[in-house]
C-alpha cells in the first residue's frame, strides 16, 4: 500500500469517497514513468529521483507519478554501486583522515591509503563508501510490465490506502462467507459475524479500532482485501476516517466485485520452491453439514492435507474445527501465527508473524514420513501378535509381571519370549498401555 500522502481519493458533500483509479484514458501516466525508467538504467536512485520530480512538475497530478514510480522502484532490480563493507571503508577513510582533505590530491592520497590496506582500489574504495545508502542504489534491471499491468497495481495500492484509515468494515456475499471467515482468523482480524438470510455478512474491526499496534493491524487488512479480489457476488462498505476542511471527518467507502475491472488478477503469494506442492483455493471439506474452507493444502503423496491458519485468540476453536475434519476422514493440520509479544498457545505448531511454507512443509513432510515408517513396522507385528495371543495368562505370569513392573522393557521381553502380544497380554494383566514410537511404557 501507498503512504497516506499519496492517496489519491474524490470526497462528495453527501460523506462518500471514492478512489480515483488509472484507466486507459490516462495511460500515458504510466507510459511517461515505464519509459523514465527504462532509460535510467544504470543511474543511481537519486539521480531517478531527480528526473522523477522533473517529470512531476510537467503533469497534471503529480501524486500519480510519485506513486507509480514506488511500485517500479519496488518491482525493478536495485543494487549497491559497490562489493565492499561500506561500515568498514567509511570506518578506514576516518581511521587516516582526522582532518578532512582541503584539496583532491589530499583526498585522493587518503584513498590510496585505503585501498593498499584493504587490497582494493581506488575506484573501488569510491564507490563503496555509501554503498549501504538507499540513494546510491543503481537501477541494475527494470520489470517487463505493460501500461495496463501497472495501472492495475497502482488502482490495487489505492485501494488497500484508503482501508488503512477504516474504522469498521463490512463484507456481504451470497457464498462463500466460510472462505472469508478464515482468511480473517488467519490474519488475526476482530469480527462479528451475522448470517440466516440469504445473504452472510462480517463486520471487520478496523485499524483506526485498535488503540496498540494499529499500524500492524492495519498491514493485515491488505492481504484481506486482495483475497476479496478472487472471489465473486461480494460487497463492502467501509467507515474511513480521512481529512477534510473542518479537519478530520468519517466517509462512506463502498466496493464491490465489479471493482476488478480496475485491478486486474491478484497474483498468488510465491511459496518458493515447494510452490508445486501448496493449492490457494483447496475445495471445502463437508462436515456434518457444513462446508469449510482450509486457507492452503498441501500435496504429499498420496496424501491431501487441509491447512489451517489462525491466530492465539481463535485457537481453541480453530482446534475443534480441525479435529471435526480429521474425523471426518481427511487429513488436516493447524499452524498458530504468534506476533511479537504474544505467547503460542499450548500443544500448538506456531510461526513467528506470518505463515512460512518451506518450515510447515518440511514439518508436515516429516511428521508423516515417520507415521507411514512407524504404520509400516506395527502392522507385521500386530499380525503376528493376533495369530499367536490365542492363550490366556496364567496366574504365574501375571505375578512374574509384577515382579518386573516397573521395568517395561523386561515385561514386553517377558511376554514376547512366552509368545505373547505384549500389548494385549498387559491390558489383559490390568496395566496401561503408552506407545512411544515403537516402545511401549507400561502404568498402573
């Protein structure tokens, strides 16, 4: 999303406001900034900059031209004008240069000085000295993005500013209010939900809501609102508080699906390298009746596991979802996102502010790795167990196992040697029996 100052937004006197978005009629907007920067490649950001500023003073509303120029600046490729540790090069040039050089020669002489004792040179040692600087970054490669695609971005940035200012935020949507259900409590949202007509409604809380952390809280409303994007038949209204004449003043902000047109396809979060083995939109899993929404699953093998995502305040119940659908016959795990300050709730598989896919799969993939290891091996011995337990225990034996108890290993090796099923045979004698793996502890 775009600072606030470069909102660009139509206020009416009836206390509504509407975006104003980028279409082909104002394209040239966008062309002017693609061709500003596929021509500086190469030059520094402050040098781009510069010309940026230039081309603002030639157009009609310059806060256009700043914020498309944000998103190329975040889409292209910047890279240091240097290789070295600019700390240590500035640290060195301070180190021989006490009193700063009163002419080039001098200047040029401290640099040499530089360069022989960190084995550089001169050049070098020059073009490192503020390459951690964000305006001696160089334009090394510029994204290949039509006008149209970057129009998109900018009207999708409009729109997540604004919702930045919300008070309260409602969605309404035929179907589907399920799949929005769970993108707010994966995000961590505060909502109240209203259903029973044939239309569902939520009521977001929003930023302006919060008195702690509403900048973070805030973040969270865009992934939310780009979501909103992919589905369709919704609507939304939201209460902003945006500046007026008078000061501050509260504004009716409504969208609907139709909002598309403007904003194009909203492309997927990248899973990186596992991205083949996670889905976005996994099909709802019915349960009693009810259908519902995994936020991910995850392809390993044969196996479609469901992804839950939630956050400390909706973990107990969340739980309770994922234990229905794991009864249900399918395979399901729930990953807990804890912000700093905010403690993991008990027995739960939580990550630190945000979902990270290679951890949860490399998680998943081990956990039912050593299930299937583990099925594998008890199955050959349940087997044997359940043709050769055709005996009952004698009053010997049951008195040989108390003598043994509390050594667990001894009463199994006990029992497997008479020929036993040792799991049998010491609930049959009255202990409790644990599974540890492929061991097996024994309790009264």
């Amino acid at each position: 999303m775009f600072p606030v100052q470069l909102m660009t937004v139509r206020k009416s006197r009836n206390g509504t406001v509407r975006s104003v978005f980028l279409t082909e009629e104002n394209s040239d907007y966008c062309s002017a900034v693609l061709e500003l920067f596929k021509s500086h490649v190469g030059f520094s950001r402050e040098e781009i900059e510069r010309d940026i500023k230039i081309l603002e003073l030639k157009i009609q509303n310059p806060k256009i031209i700043r914020g498309l120029s944000l998103i190329m600046f975040r889409l292209s490729k910047m890279v240091p004008p240097g290789n070295m540790d600019a700390e240590l090069v500035r640290s060195t040039i301070f180190k021989y240069a006490k009193v700063p050089p009163v002419s080039p020669e001098g200047r040029e002489e401290i640099l040499a000085r530089v360069a022989e004792e960190l084995k550089s040179t001169v050049n070098e040692i020059s073009k490192s000295m503020y390459a951690d600087k964000e305006n001696e970054q160089i334009l090394e490669a510029v994204p290949e993005i039509s006008s149209d695609e970057l129009s998109k971005k900018f009207n999708m940035e409009q729109i997540e500013t604004v919702i930045l200012k919300c008070l309260t935020m409602t969605v309404k949507i035929k179907e589907g209010m399920n799949r929005i259900v769970r993108k707010a409590r994966s995000l961590g949202l505060l909502y109240t939900l209203e259903s029973g007509s044939a239309e569902s409604s939520i009521t977001l809380s929003g930023p302006l809501m919060i008195k702690e952390h509403s900048e973070r809280y805030g973040y969270k409303f865009a992934p939310l609102v780009r979501f909103l994007m992919k589905l369709q038949n919704w609507e939304m209204d939201a209460k902003v508080n945006l500046k007026s004449i008078q000061g501050k003043a509260e504004y009716n902000y409504h969208l609907d699906s139709s909002v598309s047109e403007y904003t194009g396809n909203v492309q997927e979060i990248s899973h990186g390298v596992y991205n083949k083995h996670f889905r976005g939109d996994p099909e709802p899993v019915e349960v009693l009746g009810n259908r519902i929404y995994a936020d991910y699953s995850l392809s390993l093998g044969n196996k479609e596991i469901m992804i839950m995502i939630t956050r400390p305040n909706y973990y107990e119940e969340d739980y309770s979802i994922m234990e229905s659908i794991r009864k249900s016959g399918h395979e399901c795990a729930l990953f807990c996102i804890v912000d700093s300050g905010q403690k993991c709730p008990k027995g739960a598989n939580c990550m630190k502010s945000e979902f990270n896919f290679t951890d949860a799969y490399e998680f998943l993939h081990k956990k039912y790795e050593y299930e299937e290891r583990k099925r594998k091996s008890i199955e050959p011995l349940k087997e044997k167990n359940e043709v050769r337990n055709t005996k009952k225990l004698g009053e010997d034996m049951i008195n040989h196992l108390r003598n043994l108890y509390p050594d667990s290993s001894a009463m199994v090796d006990y029992l497997e040697f008479m020929g036993f099923s040792p799991a049998e045979a010491l609930i049959e004698a009255g202990y409790e029996v644990k599974w540890h793996g492929l061991r097996i502890e024994v309790k009264k």
